[in-house]
C-alpha cells in the first residue's frame, strides 16, 4: 500500500526512503485564490487563528500541496519581544501587504541627537547610542509565551489545522534562526559590527534567542505542528563570509537545533548557499531547504547524504509564466537532486491557478521512483 502525502513528506523529512518525492513546503504557501475563495482579505488571516488555518489549508485542498504552513509573516516573534508592526487594512481583496516591522526594540530610528551636532557628529553620536543600548539590553522571557502578541493565534492556528487536515497532509511552522530574529528586534548593520568588537554582547542576545525560539518551538509542536523549518535568512553569503558564519553563526543554529527533539527540522538560507553548504549540514537540522540561487547539484556533490528540498523560484515566470514553464522548473528541481520538490522562499500569492496546478501535475509525471 503506497504511503500515505502525509507519511511520504515525513519519510523524506527523516531520511528515509519514499517511492516518490513530494511537494510541500515549511514557509508561506498561500494563494490569493484560496484566500479569495474562503471571502477573505489578506490582512486578515494574520491576526485571526481561524482565518490563518483555514487560509493555509486551501494550498493543500484545492491544489494538492502536501503541508500547510502557519504562520505567514515574520513579525511573529519579533512581535511577542516587544517589537512594533505595522497591520495593513485595505479593503481590496487582491492588494497583497504584508504585515512590516516598524519599529524594533533597539532602534536607530527612534534615536535623536542632540541640537546643533553637524551630520557627521550626528550620525557618529546615533551609531554610538544604538551600541550602548544593545550592549546594555537585557532581554526578559515573559512569564507565559503562549500569550504574547500572536503567539496565542498561531497556537490556535496549529490545532485547528491539525483537527482538520492533520490526518492527510504534513502541518508546518517556522521561526526565524537565532541571528536573524536578533536582527528583526536590534540594527542588524551594528551587530554586525560589534561581532567583532564586542563579540561577547552578540552572542549573549543569540544564547538568549536560542532559548526563546526553543521555547516558541516548543509551543508550536505541542499545538500540533508535524515538522519546524528555521529560517536564518539574514545568514546568507551575501551577507556573511563562510568564516563569520561558522564563528557567529553556525554555534547557536547547533544549539537550537540540538534542543528540538519532538519533530523533523529544516534549515533554510537564502541565497547562494553553496560556499556553507557543508557548515549548514553540520548544524544539527534533518533538512536543508536552498533557495533558488543555489546550484543544486553542487550542493549534492558537497553534501551527497543530506535532505536537499529546493528549489524553484516562487515568483517570477512562477506567477507571470506559462504551465509549460512551471513544468519545466519543477522537472529540473526532481532531475538535479531535489528529496522534496519545494520552494526557494515564500510562495508569491497572486501565482496562477492554472501554473498551481501545473506544478502538481509535473509531480505526478516526474517525481515517481522508478
């Protein structure tokens, strides 16, 4: 009897052999149709348990997409930490906003200097004041997480999505990695620059981040969430050198991972993440997701024993394209080493019915282990 969707992406998630690869995702899958067809608006189901299961459901129930993932943005945590976002209410079904981070905990917008300073005193007495601040921050947990901010309507979210859809398909959450929550709620530019002059004071925030997002994670698989994706975004090459990452970074990514104990993990980074491709598959996670920037079958050279799920580009000729080009796209994804046909990032929402379910069609026509 052939596995089950759910039992399939589980399978790959740990390792094991699957007679076909799957198709899911860990990060936001939603499309404006299945939001429309729920008579929803899209700043709506972020803030509402019900809204967010039921709008993440839809990828699976009218396309065939094997996971539903909540939640959708990433002010999430940053959020229950005591940052500020910023809510869109517009009225148009179609305008896609995603909630933003408008004001962090240790902001350099928020600090002013004195009258009379020229703009270069100025901008040396701001730098200098957001270090201190940082230096001086000490971050509490809150007596009980599971009430802060919209923590409680994942929560909601999960259990509702594993009561309806959890027998059939894989539930998801994620959360963003220890450096780059840490840049959601202080300036990223001057943590990275006390990296080097005061190393001690960043890696005393990322021990404490990878307290709290254990914590949040811990939380989101108790609700009912089969399979946790960390996201350390702000850790891509671009932005790091292989050096820095494995000095900064890769350590707390370790020690998350080393605490998560009750389901599947996935690592995903963006962008070119072939010079790190081998430090990612020492930190500790079952999966590597790879964006589409990346050069899949280096990276299974490099790392030939590890879960690759990459890595088509979710946007782009994804929703401005033909059928025939999704097609293609997800052919190469299963002919270059991909374990799990999945996406490079969040799905753009507005992605075409008609290229949704081109996508699956090619799942059918190429992802069968012969």
């Amino acid at each position: 009897m052939p596995d089950t969707q759910k039992e399939t992406v589980l399978k790959v998630l740990r390792g094991e052999k699957a007679d076909r690869v799957p198709n899911f995702s860990g990060m936001g899958s939603i499309t404006l149709q299945g939001i429309q067809s729920l008579g929803y608006r899209f700043n709506e189901i972020h803030v509402d348990g019900a809204k967010m299961a039921a709008a993440a459901a839809t990828t699976y129930r009218l396309y065939g997409v094997e996971s539903a993932v909540v939640p959708f943005d990433m002010g999430v945590v940053a959020e229950s930490l005591g940052a500020t976002v910023k809510y869109y209410d517009k009225a148009d079904q179609s305008q896609i906003i995603y909630p933003t981070m408008i004001r962090k905990i240790v902001d350099r917008a928020a600090i002013a200097a004195p009258e009379g300073m020229s703009d270069a005193d100025a901008k040396t007495h701001i730098m200098k004041e957001t270090e201190r601040q940082i230096t001086e921050y000490q971050f509490q947990k809150p007596a009980d997480l599971a009430k802060m901010g919209r923590i409680p309507v994942v929560l909601d979210a999960l259990r509702r999505l594993k009561s309806e859809v959890g027998n059939e398909v894989a539930i998801g959450s994620w959360t963003l990695g220890p450096f780059t929550e840490l840049g959601q709620v202080m300036d990223l530019e001057i943590l990275l620059k006390m990296a080097a002059k005061k190393p001690d004071v960043v890696n005393r925030h990322l021990q404490f981040m990878v307290d709290y997002l254990t914590d949040v994670i811990n939380l989101y698989v108790e609700a009912g969430a089969d399979f946790i994706t960390v996201r350390e975004m702000g850790a891509t090459s671009s932005i790091l050198s292989p050096r820095m990452f494995k000095n900064l970074v890769l350590p707390n990514l370790q020690a998350l991972f080393g605490r998560i104990k009750s389901a599947p993990t996935v690592l995903h980074i963006c962008g070119d993440t072939n010079p790190i491709v081998e430090l990612m598959a020492q930190s500790g996670a079952n999966a590597l997701s790879v964006d589409q920037t990346n050069r899949l079958p280096e990276s299974r050279t490099k790392v030939p024993n590890v879960v690759l799920l990459g890595n088509y580009k979710p946007f782009g000729e994804f929703c401005e394209g033909t059928p025939e080009q999704v097609e293609a796209m997800i052919k190469q994804s299963i002919e270059e080493g991909a374990d799990g046909v999945w996406p490079g990032c969040d799905i753009w929402p507005v992605v075409p019915e008609d290229n949704m379910k081109a996508m699956m069609a090619a799942m059918k026509k190429y992802g069968v282990k012969v």
